[in-house]
C-alpha cells in the first residue's frame, strides 16, 4: 500500500534572533492517504492556549506587522515577558489590501518561540485555501474576513476552521456593517461540513482531510458537548487594512458598542477585538464600547518599554474633566 510521502526542508535564519528555523513541506501526491495522531495533539492544545484566558479581562495582542523583522524572535519573545496575551500575525496577499506581508512559514517558525496564542488575521482573497496551511503551523485563532472580495462562503469557511481545531473569527472593515455577520454569529457548528477537490485545488483538499480525520470523533463529540458556537471572535477594523501606524476611526466605537449588545441580545459571547489606531491614550474608548482585546501594533512594538505601553493599554482610562 502506498503513503503520503512528506519531505521536509529547514533553513536556519539567523536574522530571525537566531532561533528560528522555516520549514518548507513538500506534499508529493499520493494513491492513499496514511494518517498520525500528531497534529490531534497540537488542536488541543491550540485550544488549551486560548481558553485559559478570561473574557472579563482585556487582552493585548501586539501586531507583529510593528516589529523589526530582522529580530523577530527576540522581540516576540520580549513582548511576551512584558506582559502581553496574544501574538497578532497579519497575513496579507496583495490583492485583498495593498500590501505583502508574510505567510505559513513565518507562523511555523514562530510557534517554537512562544507559547501565546498565535492570533492569525487573514487579509486575503480565498483564504479557505490557506487555512489548512497556517492551522498546520501553528495558528491558534484563525480570522477571516466577511467581505465577498475576501471569501463568499463565510459560514462554510468558518465552519472549515473549527473543523481544524481552531478558535474562528470574523473580521469587519470600517465600512462593512454588523447586519453581514448577523446569519454566522449565532450560528452552531455544521459537523456535516465537507470539502470537495472540486471547490479546491488537490494539494488543499488534501490536507483538509488529512487534518479532519486527525480530529476525529473525539473532537466532535467534545464540540458538540460544549455547545460550541461557530464564531469565537469578531475583529473590528478600526482602520482600513493594508498598513500599520494609521489613526484610529472614530465611527467604529458605535459598531463596537452595536455589536456587544446585538451578542447579548443573541446570547452569545466572543471575543470583541479591535484592531488600528489603539493605543494607551485611547484604548480606554473601545473597552467602554465592549471591547476585550486590543491589537496594538506600534504602540508596542514602537514603545521604548513594551511592559509600560502594555500596562497603560489594559489601564486606559477616560481622562478626568478638568474644571475651569
């Protein structure tokens, strides 16, 4: 009987801090598929990294995009023992937003480095098809957006990243409103979902059900037991997507205040999460709104003390009157 035949490549990159190593998987096609238990291991403790995290504090989750590249690992591993919860990668294509970032490889290179959860923002077009790739490296929370220039499946792409073990969440343009998530936020897991060669191309659609059959019924019934919902986060772009640096957007304080009392009107609970523009001078305007975890990318990174600009970020509070 023939099996999947997986050749791994891996490159040292010293500019990376000097600890990280890109590995390179070539899948060749295979007549039958052989399956390992491995990869179940790491979507429970995917899942371990993000639930042991409370909703009634506020997360910080310092975007990578603000980091100096060349020391990558060191300034991940800084932020991390200055006190911050999350990692936030921004991944973008080019096509979605006008700008290239980074890919599956520097996800995988990462996950050694830090046991915070790798916060994953998808800016491209068609991320169904990259989804398997950055759940297989490392991604503990996979965000996709809503819009059609993105995917026009949502329900189905989502229900694609739970099915691989990942927290799912749902990503909004300032432009975009909440009515275009309303039939997904409240929605349950569909575990009937499936994936045909025919919606994408052979390599994925292998992966995907590779990585679905490492799940198996365990995972299913553990899902079905908590009741899980389809969407753990929704991300609410505070600025337009593409570049980092920008100033926040005034308007999406109301869509952040909307969108906590449409999920307590529907019963449901995810991370809000905020994204451009946030820093310790105004954070404490989009946690009033409802808000429970704040990317801050070069109010971090940018920082002369990150563990400073983290504490003023949980911190932020509404400046006092001054009386005249």
């Amino acid at each position: 009987m023939s099996t999947a035949s997986l050749c791994s490549s891996t490159t040292q990159i010293n500019g990376f801090g000097g600890n990280l190593k890109l590995q390179k998987t070539n899948l060749y096609q295979p007549s039958s598929l052989t399956f390992t238990r491995r990869n179940f291991r790491t979507v429970v403790k995917a899942t371990s990294r993000v639930d042991k995290f409370s909703k009634s504090d506020v997360i910080v989750s310092p975007s990578i995009l603000s980091a100096n590249f060349a020391k990558l690992g060191e300034q991940v591993k800084a932020v991390e023992l200055a006190g911050c919860d999350w990692i936030h990668v921004d991944v973008m294509d080019g096509r979605f937003v006008p700008n290239i970032t980074i890919g599956p490889l520097v996800v995988d290179a990462l996950r050694p480095v830090t046991d915070l959860p790798l916060d994953v923002h998808l800016m491209i077009v068609e991320p169904e098809e990259r989804v398997p790739d950055f759940i297989k490296a490392g991604a503990d929370i996979v965000s996709v957006h809503c819009e059609q220039s993105s995917t026009i499946h949502l329900h189905r792409t989502v229900n694609q990243i739970k099915s691989l073990g990942a927290k799912a969440g749902v990503v909004l343009n300032p432009a975009t409103p909440l009515s275009v998530i309303e039939y997904v936020l409240d929605g349950e897991l569909s575990f009937s979902v499936s994936y045909s060669p025919c919606s994408f191309r052979r390599g994925v659609w292998l992966r995907c059900l590779s990585e679905l059959s490492h799940i198996g019924a365990q995972q299913e019934a553990k899902l079905k037991e908590e009741g899980a919902r389809l969407v753990d986060l929704v991300l609410i772009m505070s600025v337009n997507p593409g570049f980092g640096g920008q100033s926040f957007i005034e308007s999406q304080v109301k869509k952040i205040s909307d969108l906590r009392r449409m999920c307590v009107e529907k019963g449901v609970n995810p991370w809000i999460e905020v994204d451009g523009g946030v820093g310790p001078k105004n954070a404490y305007k989009v946690i009033e709104a409802g808000a429970n975890a704040l990317v801050a990318g070069s109010a971090v990174f940018g920082a002369k003390d990150y563990a400073e600009a983290i504490r003023g970020i949980k911190a932020s509070k509404r400046p006092e009157p001054v009386a005249v």
